[in-house]
C-alpha cells in the first residue's frame, strides 16, 4: 500500500511537470495520413499554440459522424473536423456541437452563415477523364453517348452521396428518368473514391466521379497534363468540408483557437496540394501554380443542409431503382 | 465419467468456444442495445439476402466443384514446382480486397489482358460486369482455399489403403468408389460450408464485380445502416440474419459430412499406382495447367503493376508493414491457442455446438464486431491504445473457421488412431499432448499458422475503425496511398504485401512440413 502511495504520487508530480494541454481533433482517415494535410496542419498548430495536438483518423466523412455518436457527450474529441453539408444537418440533431467564433473572408463560391461549423476546403464534384477524349457537355448529353463511367455508391462513399445530390439539385423531378439514361453508361459502381479512380486509371471506364481539382495532381505532383474534368453546363455541385467543436470539450479555447487557427493562412496554404481541394481562404500568395489551369464552372449548385437531409433517402431510392433494372 | 476415456479433457476447447461465441454475441449485443427506434427490414433488405444467398450458393459450388478435380490431380502426380504451385494456392485468398479486384480487372476487365486480346482480333471485350463477375471473382479467391482442404483430405486417406488396392488391381475408377468418393462426402460439406460462409459476408468484390447497386449484399445494407441511416438495430439485425444464414449452412454441412474415416496407417508417404495412363495425366495436367493459369495471370498482373513504384516506398509504408507482421504474428498465437483445444475438444466428440462456435467467426460483419467492441472497450479504456490487440483479436477469430476445418480432421484421426494406445500406456494430459498429438498435427498446425499470418497480414479488418495515426497497418496503408491518388506507389505497397503473406504462409507452412511429404 505504501508503495502504492509513493508511485502515485511520482506518477501525479511527472504528470504535473509533463503537462501540455492536448487538443483532440478527430477527422477522416485521409487527413491524418502521411499524404494528406494532417502532418503539416499538426506542426504548423504546435508551433503557436503550445500545445499537443492529436489527430485522430476515423473512416471518412460520415463514419466520422457515427463515431461522434457513438461516443456522444462523452468523446475526448474537442473538434471534430470533415464533415460536409450533406452530414452537418444530422451532426447539429446531435446536440453535441457548440458555436464556433470564427469570423473569416471566405472565398467560397456561396455565402457562409452556420455558426456551428467553419468551412476549411471545398470542390467541385466532377467526372474526370483524359483530356484528349470528348467531353460531354452535361448530363443528358453524357447519357446520350457512349461514354463509360464509373461512379461511387452513395451508401458507402461521401463522393458518391454528393453526385445524387447534384443530379437532384440539377434536375430536381427530373432526376429519376436522368438517372434512367445514365444506367447504361455506368460500367459499375464501387465502396469508395479510391476504388472507382483506380478502375479508371487501369481505363476500366472513360471518366470517374472526382473533382474539378483532381487533374491538379497530376499536374503538380506527377507533372501529367493528360487528365481534365469535364465541364457540365447545367452546373456542378459543390462540396464545402467543415469543422465544428464539441460543448463537451475540456478545452473550449484550444478548440476556438484550432478553429481560427484553421481558417488563416497556415492551414489554407497547407490544403491545395495535400487535400487537393481550394482553400476556404485562398492564401495571400494565391493557389499553387496549376491550379490556374482547372476548369471553372459557370454555376455552383449546393443545396442547403436541411434540404439535402430531406432529400437525401428519396434521392437514394430513385438511384436504387434505376440502376437496379 | 466420460472423460475417463479419453486421453484428454475437452474443458479448454469448450472454454475457447464460449470465448468465441462470447465475442460475437457480445459486440452484436452491445450495437443491439445502442439502438434507436429504426425503420426495421424493408424490402432492399430482402432483396438483399435474395441475392446474397444466390451469388454464395453459386461461388461455394463452382468453387468446391472445380476444387475436386484440381486436388485429385495434384494429389495423383508430382511435378517439379509442385510445392511452389501449392503454395501459391494460398495467394488470391490472403490479398486486401481492393488489390484482387484491381488484379482480377488488369486480366479480365474492359481493358484487360483479355479484352485487348480480343479487341486485336477485332472482337468485342469481355463483359464482366453482373452476377457471372461476382462469381468468377468468389472463385479465384476460394477455389484455391477449397483445393488446398480437399487436397488435405486425400493426404489423409492412409497409404496402405492405395497400396491395398493396387494389390487389388483396383482401376482409377474403383479408386474413386472405393476410397475418394467416401473421403469426399466427408470433406466436402465442410468445404462448401466455408466457402459459402465467406461469400456470404462479401461486399466490395459483389458491389464492383456486380456492377452496381443490383449486387447490393447483406454486408452492404450493414454497412448503409450503420453509416448512412445509422440506424444500429438494423444493423444488429441484419448481422443476426448473417449469423443465423452460416449458422444453417453448417449444421447442415455437419449433418451431411458425419461418415467414418479410414481407420490407421503407418503414417507412410504416399504412393500411387493408379491413373498412369496417357489419358488420365493429361486430363490431371489440364486441370491443373488451367487453374494455375487462371489464378496465376491476376497476381502476375499485381506483381506486374507493383514493380515500378518498389523503390520508391517511403518510411511509413516499411514502418506499416512492420505493424501488420506484429499482428500477423500475435494474431497467429492467439488463433492456436483457440483454434487447438477446440479441434482437439471436437476429435473427442463434442462436435456439434463447437464446429459451429468456429465457423461463425466468418459471418459476424466486420463493422459490428469492431463496432460493438468499440462500444463495449469504450467505457473502460482508451480504444485506440488496443489498437493492436484488438485487431490481432479479431484477425484470429475470422481465421478460426479454415484453421479448424484444417484441424479437426487430422484431430479426429490421430485421437482415434492413437487415443485408446495412449489410454493402455496411461499417457494422458500433457503428454498426450505433447508427445503424440501435437507431433501428428504439426503440417496441419503449420497449415493453420500459415494462412492465420497470412489473412491477418492482408485483412484490413477493424483497425480501420481504430486506427491511430502512429498505428497503420499495411493494408490501411495501402488504402491511405490511393486515397491520395498514389496509385502507383499504393500498387508497389499490394505487392509488398503479397510477397510478406506469402512469405509467413510459406514460413509457416514449410516449417509444420519439415520432413515430411507434401
């Protein structure tokens, strides 16, 4: 027992000099790994705020949404950050998120008001293909062709989820009957993002559901000018990736401070080339060389979080059954 | 006192089953009562399960079917490579899913080997896409798995009894009635019963083989329950109908496969005199010519893509593989410690409930064990700090079906061959154990070990839901390269994974056969 004492209290005085506040941000798993942002973001935050930041990695977007729920109110997480629109309306039925202090000069293609969760990146979903095939000119013009595409299934990948939104903000009613055209074009659909753009780099189909931010990579990284997205006239939906902070928090202004922390230029500058999506803030210096060269779309489509909460089943059914024959 | 009889006690093999059953039941029940009101089965389900059941039925028969002629005619001849060839039966099943289905569609997709061949001479490509692809996918990931068991079971049959039937002028026909027939029907429901069952829990290879939302399994809705309704009980319950699928399937296959063995040998290698003439070894070569081809060429097109990118793997990918061999390795000693006393538990009669504790390990989902012991460690401990039991934990019970459909035959012939020998000399406990049992058992323990390490190293399994950034394995790496468009490196990463599967199957598989005949 004695000893027992004594080892307490060694172990309390270590843990008293040793002690660095540590802030748990929980994200999807392509944040944290070495690829993505998540070792740059993790150093560059160190540097300022004295503290020990722990990312942790948990699937994508939306298995990131049910860990937080299965954890409830009391998860270690203080930010949970990867969220996208499409999730944030079930994130805040949770209860479990706070309201953010992050004022920024976004430049977002849309105004952002949420006061629970602050923008860090956003795309444009888009079907990308090599850049000396025809590129179809929307939807109908891509169900009219022979084009193959492969695409992303919206019960298992966030990607997947955002391209029924697009057809439903597209075309609304219409939808059912565009996804009906479609069918044939689709050569398959996969789990996840990296599936369908491995199937369509080994030419398995003629485009992939991505971003217009996808040839950027190639650009940049592999200096591969052979792949382009193709630009659709009815518009393309946007996906805008977020971060919220939890009340339960122990430690309320170290999350504040992470969250504007995220939005300056620090974070921002780290994003284009590890995320492969624009900057909520496009940094002072401006977007990477590159990036210049990516298709811009004339119209953003994005519906609103309680819009694409309502949609979200009846636009899955409609999918289901048209691919289904 | 039943167990006076009997040279050891059935007690720590009923314990690891209740250990087993323990786990599955229990995360099951830990997401069941997390559960919400939800929505309940709705008629995706059903259509679900209607196609789940037909792509399994379907994959298991194909695969068992064809897995007959191949083993009789590995078992029948010896050739130079024959070993190596053995060997790389275990390939296609060890591989990370995503890498299998990349390797299948190099050879037989839109653009593959295949279709380009045909495109040259002016012919349309394959079309691989829908129930046939789902199929031909199972079958290249099980029919080696079922060659290999039945294969085992001809190695079971006594030399004696050949070399009796040859004295006998049996033909290769009355060899097939008199001792492959009978060794069949034994074997065989166990086999269909294990390949049905991981088929069964497919989800990736049905949903992109099948080419779209037509090919949703049981797997799928689980998975759509949990992440995107997030609605537990639905996933709990479709879970459940998964358990009690597999659980039917192998009380059937247990009912089915009862039979008598075929008494003692010497424990000699074996020798045939049947099948000699020109017709049978070139019917014995074609099989075996075809099914090498036919699982050959998509591993030679992962080795063939994963070249290019191997000198240029960085740090974390070496640092990742070190993981997964901790894993494969702890995950290996944890499986023998289940998988031995529930073989040896089985060889002395408490089959039934045990066999069936075993072969559920493949039909409880993934997502809800790891789910459910999320749920369960949550409370008492941090998840991520047992990164690495957990998931050698996990590892071991999905390999615990094959691991007792490799044993418990092999259990079963050497407690009955020796057990009452044993008995006369008072060799009980230990040293039967020791002296006797485990010195029999030791190619089917290598056997076992071999495809554990090997499974574990290529399963992505639950670490994805308790990944930590300074805990990746190999597969997760894998799947982080080509989240970040790494293809090639992703690819480079797939082959150095092959090549540490099969080097621990190797490893382990040669090491239980030192010395004696393959």
């Amino acid at each position: 027992m004695k000893y027992l004492v004594i080892a307490a209290g060694i172990l309390s005085t270590t843990a008293a000099v040793a002690e660095v506040p540590e802030l748990t941000v929980y994200t999807y798993d392509s944040f944290v790994s070495d690829w993505g942002p998540g070792p740059a973001v993790e150093a560059a935050f160190e540097e300022v705020c004295g503290c020990d930041l722990k990312l942790v990695g948990a699937g994508d977007g939306a298995a990131l949404l049910a860990r937080i729920k299965l954890e409830g109110a009391r998860s270690d997480a203080d930010v949970v950050l990867g969220l996208d629109t499409n999730l944030t309306a079930a994130a805040k039925a949770t209860g479990l998120f706070a309201e953010h202090s992050v004022v920024a000069d976004y430049t977002l293609p849309v105004a952002w008001e949420d006061k629970t969760f602050a923008p860090y990146d956003w795309g444009y979903f888009s079907f990308v293909q090599n850049a000396d095939a025809t590129a179809p000119t929307n939807f109908k013009d891509l169900a009219a062709s022979d084009t193959k595409i492969v695409i992303q299934d919206p019960r298992s990948s966030t990607p997947g989820l955002g391209l029924l939104m697009w057809v439903k903000a597209a075309y609304g009613d219409e939808a059912p009957a565009i996804w009906a055209d479609l069918s044939d074009n689709v050569v398959t659909v996969t789990k996840g993002w990296s599936e369908a753009y491995g199937l369509f780099l080994e030419g398995e189909a003629d485009m992939v559901l991505s971003y217009t931010t996808s040839p950027a990579y190639h650009l940049i990284a592999e200096e591969d000018d052979s792949k382009t997205a193709a630009l659709f006239d009815e518009g393309h939906y946007l996906q805008v990736e977020v971060a919220g902070k939890l009340a339960n928090s122990d430690q309320p202004e170290l999350a504040d401070q992470f969250l504007n922390f995220m939005v300056s230029e620090a974070f921002q500058s780290i994003i284009p080339t590890t995320n492969w999506m624009y900057p909520a803030v496009t940094p002072a210096a401006g977007l990477p060389a590159g990036f210049e060269t990516l298709v811009q779309p004339g119209k953003s489509l994005l519906l609103t979080e309680d819009e694409a909460a309502s949609v979200r089943d009846t636009a899955l059914d409609e999918w289901l059954t048209a691919l289904s024959r | 006192m039943a167990d006076c009889a009997k040279p050891v006690s059935p007690r720590p093999g009923i314990g690891a089953a209740a250990l087993v059953v323990a786990l599955i039941f229990g995360t099951l029940t830990a997401v069941a009562l997390r559960a919400e009101v939800g929505r309940g089965f709705g008629a995706s389900d059903w259509a679900a399960v209607r196609f789940t059941l037909t792509q399994a039925c379907l994959s298991a028969v194909l695969s068992v079917g064809l897995a007959i002629p191949v083993a009789r005619a590995l078992a029948r001849r010896r050739f130079f490579g024959r070993r190596i060839l053995i060997t790389l039966l275990g390939a296609p099943f060890i591989l990370p899913v995503i890498v299998a289905i990349l390797g299948l569609l190099q050879v037989f997709g839109r653009a593959g080997w295949i279709s380009s061949g045909l495109a040259m001479l002016g012919l349309e490509p394959v079309q691989i896409y829908g129930l046939h692809g789902v199929v031909l996918a199972h079958v290249f990931f099980n029919l080696p798995l079922a060659t290999r068991l039945i294969l085992q079971g001809w190695q079971e049959i006594p030399a004696e009894r050949f070399r009796l039937a040859a004295q006998l002028g049996a033909d290769s026909r009355a060899m097939w009635q008199l001792l492959e027939r009978p060794m069949l029907t034994r074997i065989m429901p166990g086999a269909l019963a294990v390949v049905f069952a991981i088929c069964l829990s497919s989800f990736a290879v049905a949903l992109t083989l099948g080419g779209g939302p037509r090919a949703t399994t049981i797997e799928l809705a689980i998975y759509q329950a949990f992440r995107f309704d997030f609605d537990l009980g639905r996933a709990a319950l479709l879970s459940a109908l998964q358990l009690v699928l597999t659980g039917t399937a192998a009380l059937v296959a247990l009912r089915v496969a009862a039979g008598e063995g075929f008494g003692t040998g010497l424990d000699r290698a074996l020798q045939r005199w049947d099948g000699t003439g020109p017709i049978a070894r070139l019917l014995d070569g074609m099989w075996i010519a075809t099914a090498a081809i036919f699982l050959m060429l998509p591993l030679g097109a992962i080795v063939l893509s994963g070249l290019p990118g191997l000198t240029g793997l960085p740090v974390s990918v070496w640092a990742a593989a070190l993981n997964s061999v901790l894993v494969a390795a702890l995950s290996t000693v944890l499986l023998l410690l289940l998988a031995l006393p529930m073989a040896t538990a089985v060889a002395l009669g408490r089959g039934g409930a045990i066999e069936l504790a075993g072969i559920l390990g493949l039909a409880a989902s993934p997502l809800v064990i790891g789910t459910g012991l999320f749920i369960v460690i949550y409370p008492i401990a941090d998840p991520f700090a047992l990164a690495l039991p957990v998931t050698a934990l996990v590892n071991a019970v999905m390999a615990l079906p094959f691991a007792l459909r490799i044993l418990v035959p092999r259990a079963q012939v050497v407690v009955g061959r020796y057990g009452r020998l044993a008995l006369s000399l008072d060799m009980r406990g230990w040293s039967f154990v020791w002296r006797v049992l485990l010195p029999r058992m030791r190619p089917q323990i290598g056997f076992a070990a071999g495809l554990a390490a090997a499974l574990s190293m290529g399963d992505l399994g639950v670490i994805a839901l308790f990944a930590d950034p300074e805990f990746a394995t190999l597969p997760l790496q894998i799947y982080r390269l080509m989240g970040a468009y790494r293809m090639e490196l992703a690819s480079a990463a797939a082959l150095l994974l092959l090549a540490l599967s099969m080097a621990a199957f190797w490893i382990l598989d040669r090491g239980g056969r030192w010395h004696a005949e393959a």
